[in-house]
C-alpha cells in the first residue's frame, strides 16, 4: 500500500474514528487503516468504512429509543471487518 500524497510505504495501525452523528459524536475505536509515517494520510478500506456506518445507524435508532446521552462521544468496541 503506497501514499497517494507522498508515495510513502503506508503501515498497517490501528485508529480511532469520530463520527459525527444527530445526538454527538461516535468514537469507534481499534479500526484497522493504513496510515502514512510520512505525511499522516489514511486509507480505510472500504467493507470497514460500511461496518463504521451501519454502527453509527444503529446506535441512532437506539439513541432515539433510550433518550440521549448528551454531546459525550460514545466509544464503541472494535470493528471487525
Ligand atoms: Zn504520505
């Protein structure tokens, strides 16, 4: 996997993605993703950018059903993808 930005070997890391969601933020924590040494860009492929989606939709519906939880982001277990 090379950078599109500086054409660096990118590594193999594990990151933590915010998303932005009606009530707050999400945390999603453990997202596996290519990450430049160089530069900092990060590719995450695509079946793990759905699974972040589907998770973010499904703590929504739950969200409207139990109340809100204020602005506090939310951490959620690891994505397996
Ligand atoms: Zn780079």
């Amino acid at each position: 996997m090379t950078c599109v930005e500086c054409r660096c070997e990118m590594e193999r890391r594990y990151v933590a993605i915010r998303e932005r969601m009606g009530g707050g933020d999400i945390l999603v924590e453990n997202v596996p993703a290519w990450v430049c040494p160089q530069c900092g860009q990060r590719e995450i492929s695509g079946p793990v950018l759905v699974a972040i989606e589907a998770l973010a939709e499904a703590l929504a519906a739950e969200e409207r059903m139990g109340g809100g939880r204020g602005s506090r982001p939310l951490r959620v277990a690891p994505v397996h993808a």
